[in-house]
C-alpha cells in the first residue's frame, strides 16, 4: 500500500499539471487559428471546427483529442 499513494499521487498530479484544464487556467491554450488566417478564414462556430479536426472524420487539419469539449474559438482563437 505504501507504494500504491506515491504511485496515484504522482499520476493525479502529472494529468493535473499537463490537462487542458492546467493549461485553460494558466491561459496556455492550444495553437490559435490566427496563425493561419488564410485556412481558417470564416470559421465561426464548433462544427465548422470539427469538420476538419474531429478524429472520427478523417480530418484535414490536425486532430482534436478532445472533440467533445464545446468552446473550440473560446480556447483557439487566441490574438498572438
């Protein structure tokens, strides 16, 4: 038992500090879509997101691994 706490501890921890909600917290969100503008020219809502990020798609862009968050501009259209 007493190598099973250090072992939990440090899991919990290490999905504490590199979660989305770490990085959400300290404003360390995923890359912006400002960074190409040109690709992502008119993208306004989630689906739009999705469409080309959702791993179950084929997507186009790089996949999301978290496509059932909500929010994709609120965390990703960040200015630089």
């Amino acid at each position: 038992m007493k190598i099973v706490t250090p072992i939990v501890v440090g899991s919990v921890a290490l999905t504490l500090l590199g979660g989305c909600a770490y990085r959400h917290y300290m404003g360390l969100h995923g890359p912006s879509i400002q960074r190409f503008p040109e690709v992502h020219e008119g993208v306004r809502t989630d689906a739009e997101c999705l469409g080309c990020h959702h791993p179950d798609r084929d997507p186009q862009g790089p996949p999301t691994t978290h496509p059932q968050f909500k929010g994709c501009l609120k965390c990703h259209n960040d200015p630089l």
